[in-house]
C-alpha cells in the first residue's frame, strides 16, 4: 500500500495555529487584559428567526412518519434549487434547476471539484490566496502558479501575456484582501478562458456583500461565461450557516469540455463531455446530500422575510466594516476592502511587516487581526482585520486602534504653575481602561 505521497507536499498551516499561540500566551500573562479578536472569519450573529423557524419545522416533520424523510437527491431538493433559480433570475441570470447543486458548504465543493479535472493542468490562484484553492491542488500533484495581486492592480490580477494556465481560481469579494472585479475585469477573465479552453472555479462566498449595483455578484453576469465557468456560492457569511452548512454551486450546461483523442478512439460518440454530467456523477458517487433540515433552514433564507432577515444583518457586518474603514482613513492608513465585503485589508504603517504589527497591536492595545503574510508572498506588508465581531467590539477596538495611531500632541511649554491646582491628569495612555479577562480563549477559526 502507498499513501497519495502529494499530501506530504501540503504546507503545514501555521498562520491560525500560530495567532491562538501568540495570543493564549498573550492572555495567560496578561490575565487583567481585554483582547478583541477582529482576526476571526467566523460570523457572530444568531440565525435569523425565519431560519430557526424552518428548523423546529422540519425537525418535527423528522418525528412523525408520513412526513419523514430519508435519503434526499444527492444534487439537492428541488424546493431550495427552485428558490436558488429565482435568486439568479432577480439578477437577470437564467439558470436550470439542474445546473444548481446544493452543498454543505463552498469549502468542500471548491476542493472536491479538483475530482474532475487531470493531474496535468496548470493551476493559476492569486497570490495572496485562500488557501483551501492551493492545498488541494497539491493534494491531487498539480502544478500552481501564482498571479500576482498588488495595491498597484487593487488585488484584482488580470490576465497576464504568456501565462497559460488551464484552471484559473477568482474570489470576489476577495478573501482575504476584500478587493472586488468590476464588471470588465472579469470579462477580462471570461474571454482569456474562452480563448485558452481554460476553465473559472468563482469563488461567490461573499456576493451578498456587494452593495454597488456596478458590481457584478455572479461570474454569469459576463456573456460567455456559462461555457467557462462554475460558480460557489455559500450561505455561511451570507445567511450565518458557519455551523449549519449549506452552500450551492452552479455547473452550466454549456460548460462542455474536449476529450482526448485517445478517449475518443476507445470510445464515444462524441467529442466533448459536459462538466454537469461529470459534477453529478461525481456527487451521486461520493455525497449523499445536504440534511433535510438544513436545506429546509436554506430554503427560508430565500424567502421575502428571509431576506429582510438576513439584509439585516449583512447590514450590521457593513456598518462594522464602515467603522473600521472610517478609522483607517482618520489616521491615514491605507486599505482596501471593506465597502463591498467583510475584509479590511490594511497597509502595516510605518514599513511594519505583518506579524510585525500583530504583535504591536496585540501588545499595545490588545487587537487581534490576521498577518497579511500569512497568505501569501504579497500579503507581507498587509494585515485583515474583519466585519464579524459585534458593534461594541468593533468601535471599542477602533477607539483604541485611533489612540496608537494618532501622534501625541507637541509638549506645550509647562505653564505658570498656580497655587492650589488638582494633581495633573495620567497621561492618556493610562486611561485605557482594563477590563475582566475573557473567558479561555478561543481558537481562532481557520474558516
Ligand atoms: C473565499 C471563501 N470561500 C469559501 C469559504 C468556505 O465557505 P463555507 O463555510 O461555505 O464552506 C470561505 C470561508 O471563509 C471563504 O472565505
């Protein structure tokens, strides 16, 4: 017997592993400090109540014979699909029920959909990336390039001259820089595809953050995109499903890939295969669908309170995201994200290296965010901080984010003492008040 020796060239991840070491050894020497965690990529916010409703329902249909329910479709029930096809449809998309997949979750279809493609493709992910895209390549000994996303390109990378890549992985929103495409960018991507017989994995966890209308939400907005791309989609940060997994990915019809010629002399009757039929085979094969309950709790999401429900709180996280960015642009420091997605992607001041500034921030004020560097190459420099903790959190951390960053005044000149006067104020540092420790920290989500 041999292992598949591939995952043996899997990068340990250190990056969460090593923020819950620095700060449980943080917390346990500083047992009087608060520390705010604006490093996790975990919601915060309960279900929303339309949500909790369908579960107690479908729950109790699960007690009571006629209305139990076993083995589901493995692609999904058509009564959460149906609902995923009017949502695209809102958007002006046009999509079959039967290109609609329901998942546990974005994470296990972007990983399982490597099942369908050869070994000998060349990958292209950005640099910095998320890295479920990477580890699972390498997992199946594929090759990965990287595209390089920058402030000077706002970390939407385009299509390079003379990259070749066969399959191209795009997140927008991005995780973890919160940078969007525009519209002509990821047309950009579309037509590079077309020409290369390459193929789109679209990364769409965050689409429900996109307020900006000019703004695509969905790859499909783009022509021609249906014949190159599948898209991910997830009600985790969407809907608050971190815990109760449901997501759904779309595989057009029209996506339809060449055989090889020695395929063809063994069998078939014809030249290409569409991935639909790949992707079903695939689930059939290997899943056994989403729970009942879940694609119950899934369904009210798309349902007019549902979306009421859950704007709202997309709605919070936003305003959470506006505090932090208006912080950053008080005290001068650059970023990106954080309009059209839950991430603030933030320039370390001062040439500060990313863990760097975790530690300065850790140490001086008692933040925890999440080392640029930790995704990559050419997210040295950078630090995420996210939308996800609550209001109190999020202000009282910028509050003390602003009291490091702003310059202390000049010294005036000491004036006249007077008689009789109070003893002199502490100086502001001092005042930052210290409150109970936390309770034992928490590990920080690797989402
Ligand atoms: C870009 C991106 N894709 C996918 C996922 C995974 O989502 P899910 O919880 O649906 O598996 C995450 C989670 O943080 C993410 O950031």
């Amino acid at each position: 017997m041999r292992i598949n020796e591939n995952y043996l060239n899997v990068k340990e991840s250190y990056l969460f592993s090593e923020i819950a070491r620095k700060v449980n050894d943080y917390a346990e020497k500083n047992p009087d400090k608060k520390i705010i965690r604006m490093g996790i990529g975990d919601v915060t916010l309960p279900l929303a109540p339309v949500v909790v409703e369908a579960i107690h329902k479908a729950a109790d249909e699960m007690g009571v014979k006629e209305t139990f329910r076993g083995y589901g479709p493995e692609q999904g029930y058509d009564f959460l699909r149906e609902k995923i096809v009017a949502y695209y449809k809102e958007n002006t998309i046009r999509i079959d029920i039967n290109e609609v997949f329901i998942s546990d979750g974005a994470k296990s279809d972007v990983g399982n959909i490597t099942d369908l493609f050869d070994k000998d493709n060349l990958v292209l992910v950005p640099d910095p990336v998320y890295p479920v895209y990477v580890d699972t390549n390498i997992m199946n000994g594929r090759k990965i390039e990287y595209m390089q996303a920058k402030a000077s390109n706002g970390f939407c990378p385009l299509p390079e001259p003379g990259v070749k890549a066969d399959i191209i992985y795009l997140c927008s929103p991005n995780n973890p820089t919160g940078a969007v495409y525009s519209y002509d960018q990821l047309k950009a991507w579309v037509d590079y595809a077309l020409k290369n017989d390459a193929i789109i994995l679209f990364d769409a966890a965050y689409e429900a953050f996109i307020g900006d209308s000019k703004l695509p939400r969905s790859i499909y907005e783009v022509d021609g995109a249906k014949r190159c791309a599948i898209e991910f989609c997830s009600l985790s940060k969407t809907a608050g499903f971190t815990g109760t997994r449901c997501g759904y990915t779309i595989v057009p019809k029209d996506l339809k890939v060449q055989i090889t010629k020695l395929k063809k002399l063994l069998k078939v009757d014809s030249d290409v295969v569409e991935l639909n039929k790949l992707w079903l085979r695939r689930q059939t094969t290997k899943f056994n669908g989403v729970p009942y309950i879940v694609q119950r709790a899934a369904e009210a999401v798309f349902t007019p309170e549902g979306r009421a429900q859950i704007k709202e709180n997309i709605d919070y996280y936003k305003q959470n995201a506006q505090i932090i960015a208006d912080t950053m642009d008080e005290v001068g420091i650059k970023y990106f994200g954080g309009i059209n997605s839950p991430y603030i992607w933030l320039e370390c001041p001062g040439g500060m290296r990313s863990w760097e500034f975790f530690d300065y921030l850790l140490e001086s004020i008692n933040v925890v965010g999440t080392p640029g560097a930790g995704f990559g190459k050419n997210g040295e420099g950078y630090f995420r901080l996210t939308a996800f903790s609550d209001r109190e959190s999020t202000i009282e951390a910028m509050e003390r984010f602003k009291k490091l960053m702003t310059p202390a005044p000049e010294p005036q000149p000491e004036p006249e003492p007077e008689p009789k006067t109070e003893p002199a104020a502490e100086p502001a540092e001092a005042e930052l008040v210290i409150e109970e420790p936390e309770t034992a920290p928490e590990e920080e989500s690797e989402e």
